[in-house]
C-alpha cells in the first residue's frame, strides 16, 4: 500500500529526480549532515525539470501550475481506497513545493533533511544490485533431447522459457506492447513521469469517486491516459487496482530483482526507480524490450511471447498478426482475469482500448521520434492504423477465434535431469556461463522414459505410506472456487457445468512436476466428486478405509483414476530415486532424484551417499568365480565370525545365520543374499585368510568406481555398508550387461556455442571406457547369469516371469532403512533407491523386492507398452563391441504393433490390480525361497529371533541387513 510518510514521499521524489536530472550517475547513498544542501539542489533541479516536461506538453504553463494541481489532491480521504494513497498533511504541500520548487528558504518542523536522507538510505539499504548480467538475459543455452528434439531453455532466474530474439518479433506486436504499456519507451530513463502524474491523480479521483458512491463516471473522472494527450478512457471496472505509472523497464526490474512481487511500498518503488534507471545507463533500449517480452507473464502458464504465441494461437512468433499481437499486449495488465476462455469479453475491452491506443501512437501531434526511428529502421512499411481503421480492427478483435483444441502446456517431468546437466557443464566440464550464454546442448534425456521414471517413482511412494499406514493428508494444492464464481458471473450465457473446466485448465499447478492430474472439488448432498482436465466428473474416494479428509468446493486436489472413480492422492514422506542407463553408451536417459522437484531440488540419485545393502554383494561373488570357485560348490550357512582389522584394532565382526538350511551352493548364496555364506566366500577367496580377500574386494569395488583410495576397509563393506550413489550403483551393474567394460554416466552429449562445437563425447569417450582387469568377460558373463537366478528363484523372484530377460539384485539395509533394486536388460539398467530423508525404518515387512523393485518393475512395463524399449530379447552371453555399437540409439517406434521377440515368449504385462507394490491382494510377500510357507530369517534387521541383526546396529551403528 502507499502509506507514504512525508519523509518517504521525499525521498521518492529525491530518487525520480536523480533519474530526470543525471540518470547516469545516481547516488543510493547520502550523508545526513553534509550533504542536505546537495540533496536539496537535487530536488530543485527535478522540480525545474518536472517544469519543463509539463511545459513542452502544454499541460502546465507555470510553476503555480502545479503547485495548483498538487493543492487539488485529497490526501486526506477518508474512501475505502484512500488505504492505497499517500497519506500525508496537504498543509505541507505548498512548503515542498516553494522549498523544492520555487527555492524559497522555507522552513517547517515537519520538514527536517537530515531524516529524509536517513529516510532514503534506510529505503535503499546501500548499493543497488548489480545489473551488469542483464546484457547476458538475451542468451540461453537451448537444451536437446536424445533425438535432437528441442527440449527446453535455461537461463538465470525466473520461470523456464523459450528465449525469442526481437528481431524475431514483427513490428505490429512490438508496437502493440508499446501502446499498451509504455508509450514513452524510447524517451525515457526507466520512470515516466508523465505516468506517475497521471497515476497519482487518477488514484486520487478513483478514492474521491467512490467516497462519493460514484464509479468515476464524475467530472473529476480520468481516462488511464491523461485527457490533455488525448489518449482514450479504458474501460473502468468497478474496483481498480491504483495505478503505479510503471515503465516496461519498472516491471522488467520488478521481475528480475523484485521477485516479481506486486507490492506497493515506499522502498518497493523507490527500489523500482533507481534499478530501473541503473539498467537503463547499463542496457540498451531494444536489450531491455527484448528481455521483458521474454519475461513477462501472458497467462495460462505463458511465460515469455514465444510460449504466448505457441499456447494461445498455435504458431510461431514471427508469424503473429496485428490482431494477435493486440490480444497478447492486453494480456499483461491482468493476466489471469482476462482469459480468452473465461473473460472474453473483458479481453474485447482491453483489445480495443490498445487498439486505440495504438492508433494515438501515430499522432503528429503526440509521436514519441525515437520511436518513430526504431520502427522505420525494423519495416519501413509499417504504419499506425488511423482511427477509422480501428473500428475495423475492434470487429476483427470480436470476431477472432481461439484454437478450442489446444491444450494446456505439458509440465515437463526433467527438472532433476536439466539440474544434472547444468551441473556437469559447470563443475566436469568448467562452462561456467552455460545458463546465460548462446549454448545449444545436446543431452541424453529420453523425454518419454522420463515421463515414465517420474510417475512411477511417484505412485509407488504413495503407496509405500500408504501400506506403512504413514500416510497423512497433505491438503488442497488451492482453492479456485473465486475464479470459478468469477468465471460463471462473466459468462452469463454459459453453462455453468462446464465454465470450471476452462478454470482448471487455466490454473497453474504449484506441483508443476507431479504426474497425477489436477481435480477440483464438487460437494453436493454430502456426495464428493471433482472434475477432471478431460471434463469429466467422476465420484472422489478415499485411498483408505477412513474416509476423505476435510474438503471444500473449488479445492484442488490430486487423483489417479481407477475403473470409473478417482482415487485422492497426497504427498507421501518416504522418498524414491530413479535412473536409467543405456548400457553401452552410458547414456542417461532417464533420472528422477525425489518425489517432486518443486518441494526439494535435492537430487537423491546424484547427491545422496547411501548404503546399498546386499545390491553390491556381486562384487563378491565375482572375485569368487574368478578365483575359480564352483557356481555349485557348497558353503555353510552357520553364524560366522571374522577377525578384526589390525590397523584399526577392530572387534571380531560375527555374521549370524539366516536359515535352517546348513549348506547352500555359491550361486544360492546370491539368489538368496545370505550373509553368512557371503562372508565365507570372502574369506574363501585369500585361502581363509579373510583380510586378503577384503583387500581383493576392495581392489575390485575402485576398479568399477563404487570406492577409491580413500575409502576406508571394513569388514561391513562387503554387505552393504559402503556409502555408495544411485548413479554409480547403475553403473556397476550397466558394467556387469556389458560384460566387465565401464562406460561413465553422461548426460552431455555435445556442447555447441554459436554453432561451434566446443565439446564432444565422442572426443573423450575413450577416457570414460575402461575394462575392468581384475575380472574376464567370461566371468562376468557368469555373474549375469547368477542375477538372472536372483530374479528367477531367488530375493526378486517376483517377477520371475522376466527372469529370461532381466538380471539384477534387491538390497536392503539395516533395520529397513533403504531399499534398493538394481536390474537390467541387454540394453538398459535401471536403478532404484527408496527411503526417508529423516533416516527410519520403512516397515517392519520393507525389503527391496517389496518397496524398490516394483518402481523397476513399472517403468520397464510402461517403457516396453509404450514402445519407449524395443522388444525384450534374452540376456546375451557376450558383450557388445562398444565401440561400434555406443551410436545406437534407443528405439522410439509410435507404431500401433510390436512384434515379441524371435523365441515366441513375450511377457504380457499383468492387470493393474496385480502392479501394485504388493503384488495384487496376496499381501506383503516374505519370499521365502525354501517354499515350506515359514518365511524364516533373511536378516531384514527386524531383531526376529536368528535372522535379527540388531547387535550390528548396538555394535556398530550403522550395519546392513541382508537382501
């Protein structure tokens, strides 16, 4: 609000007339005792100025002039809007106007300069922001899909947008924003005074009006334009936001220093002009357009001119009409309630009134040459439309048709993706301008699998606290029932049925990456239903037995449909991670590091250390067979006890059964992730001496990048108590499909600047490959074959009927605390993680095969259902020649069939009842692999009689479980 204070007001006034007088060299800082002599110079020289403005205007002819129009202005109403204007004693009008004005020696107690400059520094809070990057603003780095596809643009600040240059946008549309927002563009240094004029007196008749009862159809009433100029009433409404004279450069500023915050406050203006004036002495006129219309807000999630002209016209911004270009300059003032859609005729209005003003814009009488100038140097064609061609143009307005088909922008699902390779640019790479610089950058992001990956990750957290009976019922994401109303009472003739679903269509998600659809709330009778984006009005249930939680009409809610009902969803604690490799690129194609980026950017498959359980047991069982040990040699199942480290003087660390079974084979061993037999093979491995063959595994666990040379030994390790990453967890067993060669994650294909290639995978592929040597390929082809068994018969079992196709391994840690599936194809890896970010258990039931391997599960469906992956064919025997085969891309194909594999079997995907986490209705599945129904110990951590681990935890602290 504009309470202004009188020392505020002069400060305000200081800050305008530094901008009139010496934009260039503004000071934000004032010495209270020495320097009120200069402050009041300052004022005199802006006052002198204000002066010579009005005068060339013929608007005042005098210095009384103005003092006149000053006496003129209530200060004191008592209107309802009187909240919104200066309040001060206009007794001290006349003083400021003879001391700042007229020179006069004047003095008052109310008129102290030692606190109007304590005042304005105090507003200003020092230097200003430095706004020297704004010349890079006009920059982006376009980012690229897998297939070359634009995916997006990246630059500093604000919301993502299509970056589109001025010289792209026709001159029609440039001059439309012009009239609508800031006839004196070109003449100013970032206020126009004229505008702050005209905004504080149409204010003042505004509040005078309405302390009247009247709408401002009085003799004191205005036009936005002041009637001297001979610029045309806008429609009024009945209760009008006050008017703040901002420039385009004020609310390029405002969006990018500002927060885009529309609060109205003494330092929020002064802040506004004095930026305002600093970009315009640092940017040039047609930067600063540039900047704003690719920042500004057109609505329905239209940030920028060239997502406007694709959302509301379907088409490109160089091929944008006058009559387009006229809708998309009247949209800014109200975004959201001048809707195509739902205030149409509110948007005729505004239409129009540009429209005219417009056609002022070519007034011998009112041009503005530097505007003149800037036209003809862009299309000498060009000219204003005459008033008589407007009522023309108001009837094309009237009649223009939207495209009804066009649906709202898609929210993407790439955030932790596009976070990921901003990331490896800046830090691997050291191209540290990538967001404000002209970078194309070709990625590996497979924008299908990673609308997948997301929504799968999603639901199956849902229903993990669900299951745990954890879930809570996080609220509406809003309420829109205002905007409905709104939307009925301006759309008299319409249906009230269906004006709701143009409001939702329009209401922007604060969950932008959230893949459940938006619903709105109906209550009638006690009946709950809600409306879909499609339009259709399905009952609302509950995902438990207690029923829905407390909700009003017009919320918005989050709902998964289900046979004919939508099921209410919510935001869950538990977190899950995903990431998706091509095996023998190390592309990645997919990655999702939390539940939603816009609740936490933290990404939980790059940034998070974790444990990995019993998923980095392979790395044992490897050097095992490379040592030649049997696949069908026989181990004991009993406890076992491992001596301590001498270097660090540790305990012995025992290892308890978890089994009845005395003696399983090598390969069961894996299938089954038996800790005891896991320890004995380790110890096996160096002819009984355990520490060597900790030291083999340790060797083994650097060459495929798990630890390195300043990693500490621990006995633990070898179960999962490594500290480990999502990302290189699915590198190991990418390594592992490809038969002991390493290829690294990327996410960076090529990097071109200016057309330029500056960087290559293909340069430094070689530097990312490497074989491992302590392991042949016939060995790993071995332990492919043993992780196949893991999902035919052993912890992962499951899924048992893909066993032919898929390898992989569960993983859970101590206490059930995370839960791991890591699993793949000839082609891919998929990588999953699930657990809390306040570490605690996920339930006493929780294992990897129940809580992670359904997230594997359901993208490896989904993708193959939607033809993101080629057919399944059976796990190959050899590795692929890597080098010939890294340009193979992922198959896309759109088609309506696909063919199953040569060998006839083609998993067909299960009902959707049977794809939940659970497995249908069988319930939490212990996985017993005995078969004798007991279900006894895997060692999950749960303190149950032997299969407990309890003691590593009260030990150690921090010990895995087993599976």
């Amino acid at each position: 609000m504009l309470d202004f204070t009188l020392n505020q007001l002069i400060a305000l006034a200081l800050a305008i007339s530094q901008v009139l007088t010496d934009y260039q060299h503004i000071q934000t800082h004032f010495d209270p005792e020495k320097d009120q002599d200069r402050v009041v110079q300052i004022l005199n020289k802006g006052c002198q100025e204000v002066y010579r403005l009005f005068y060339r205007r013929e608007i005042m002819e005098k210095p009384e002039a103005f003092l006149k129009f000053a006496n003129t202005l209530d200060f004191q109403s008592t209107a309802s809007d009187a909240s919104d204007l200066p309040k001060i004693d206009r007794s001290i009008l006349p003083v400021m106007a003879r001391k700042f004005c007229m020179e006069r020696p004047e003095s008052h107690p109310d008129l102290k300069m030692d606190e109007v400059i304590k005042e304005y520094n105090g507003l200003l809070k020092g230097e200003p922001r430095d706004t020297s990057f704004l010349n890079q603003y006009h920059a982006s780095a376009v980012i690229l899909d897998l297939w070359k596809n634009k995916l997006t643009e990246v630059f500093q600040g604000g919301h993502p947008r299509d970056w589109v240059p001025l010289e792209e946008v026709p001159i029609p549309v440039i001059a439309a924003i012009i009239a609508a927002e800031d006839k004196r563009f070109f003449s100013h240094h970032g206020i126009d005074v004229f505008g702050i004029m005209r905004a504080i007196k149409n204010n003042q008749n505004q509040a005078s009006s309405s302390s009247d009862g009247k709408s401002g159809t009085g003799p004191t009433a205005q036009s936005e334009g002041d009637s001297s100029e001979g610029e045309s009433a806008e429609p009024k409404k009945k209760k009008k936001r006050p008017e703040g004279g901002s420039t385009i450069t004020q609310q390029m500023v405002k969006n990018l220093f500002l927060d885009g915050n529309n609060e109205i406050s003494p330092q929020r203006k002064i802040e506004e002009i004095v930026l305002a004036a600093l970009v315009e002495k640092d940017i040039s006129k047609a930067k600063i357009l540039e900047t704003y219309l690719n920042f500004i807000d057109f609505g329905w999630s239209s940030w920028g001119l060239r997502h406007a002209a694709r959302n509301y016209f379907n088409k490109s911004v160089k091929d944008l009409t006058l009559v387009e270009g006229v809708f998309l300059a009247s949209l800014p003032k109200n975004p959201r309630g001048l809707s195509p859609n739902l205030h149409r005729q509110e948007l005729n209005e505004r239409a129009a009134y540009v429209l005219n003003q417009l056609s002022r814009l070519g007034n011998p009488q009112l041009v503005d040459p530097k505007l003149i100038e800037f036209i003809q140097s862009r299309d000498p064609n060009f000219r204003f439309p005459t008033p008589a061609e407007v009522d023309s143009l108001v009837k094309q307005v009237a009649d223009y048709k939207f495209n009804k088909d066009l649906e709202p922008p898609v929210k993407r699902r790439s955030y932790f993706f596009l976070d990921d390779i901003i990331h490896r640019a800046q830090k691997g790479l050291k191209i540290n301008d990538i967001t404000k610089g002209t970078f194309t950058v070709q990625s590996t992001i497979n924008p299908y699998l990673q609308e997948i990956t997301t929504r799968n990750c999603q639901e199956q957290t849902f229903q993990i606290d669900l299951k745990t009976g954890r879930l809570e019922w996080a609220g509406a994401e809003m309420n829109i029932e205002e905007e409905i109303k709104a939307a009925i009472k301006a759309n008299p003739g319409e249906n009230p049925r269906t004006v709701w679903h143009k409001v939702l269509l329009e209401t922007s998600p604060v969950l932008y990456d959230v893949a459940w659809p938006m619903a709105v709330v109906f209550k009638n009778r006690g009946q709950v239903s809600v409306g879909l984006p499609d339009g259709e009005v399905l009952p609302l249930q509950s995902w438990g037995r207690s029923g829905l939680p407390k909700l009003v009409n017009g919320d918005v809610v989050r709902v998964k449909v289900k046979k004919g009902v939508a099921e209410l969803r919510t935001i869950p604690k538990v977190q899950a991670a995903a990431i998706v490799i091509q095996n023998n690129s190390g592309r990645i194609l997919a990655m999702t590091g939390g539940f939603s980026h816009a609740l936490s950017n933290y990404n939980r498959a790059v940034q998070s250390v974790l444990q990995p359980g019993s998923s980095v047991k392979p790395i044992t069982y490897l050097l095992a067979l490379e040592h030649g040990m049997n696949p069908d040699a026989r181990f004991s199942t009993e406890g076992v006890t491992l001596p301590r480290l001498r270097e660090r003087g540790s305990v012995p660390w025992p290892v308890f059964p978890q089994t009845r079974t005395p003696s399983i084979s090598l390969r069961q061993g894996l299938e089954y992730s038996n800790n005891a037999v896991t320890a004995r093979v380790l110890c096996a491995m160096g002819n009984g001496d355990c520490e060597t063959g900790l030291n083999s595994w340790m060797a083994l666990c650097k060459q495929v990048k798990l630890c390195n040379d300043k990693t500490p030994r621990y006995f633990p390790d070898i179960l999962g108590a490594i500290g480990v990453r999502l990302i290189d967890m699915a590198a190991f067993f990418a390594t592992i499909a490809n038969e002991g060669q390493y290829v690294s994650p990327h996410s960076i294909e090529a990097i071109y600047r200016d057309g330029q290639k500056i960087y290559s995978i293909d340069d430094h592929y070689r530097s990312t490959v490497s074989q491992v040597q302590m392991v042949r390929k016939a060995t790993f082809s071995k332990i492919k074959g043993f992780l196949q068994g893991v999902v035919a018969r052993g912890t992962a079992h499951v899924m048992k009927d893909y066993a032919p196709y898929v390898g992989g391994k569960t993983g859970t840690t101590n206490k059930a605390m995370d839960a791991w599936f890591i699993g793949f194809t000839n082609d891919y890896t998929i990588a999953t993680w699930v657990g809390y970010d306040k570490r605690r258990s996920l339930g006493s039931e929780a294992t990897g095969a129940v809580m992670a391997l359904p997230i594997f599960r359901g993208i490896l469906e989904d993708a193959l259902d939607e033809k993101v992956f080629r057919p399944l064919e059976p796990l190959r025997s050899t590795a692929p020649e890597l080098a010939d085969a890294r340009h193979v891309l992922p198959e896309y194909d759109g088609g309506d069939t696909q063919q199953g594999p040569s060998t006839g079997w083609w998993p067909v995907r299960p009902e959707e009842t049977q794809r939940g986490p659970w497995y249908g209705n069988q319930g939490p599945r212990r996985n017993d692999w005995r078969g004798d129904g007991r279900g006894q110990g895997r060692g999950q951590g749960r303190g149950q009689g032997p299969g407990g681990n309890d003691f590593f935890k009260d030990l150690f602290g921090f010990f895995p479980g087993v599976q």
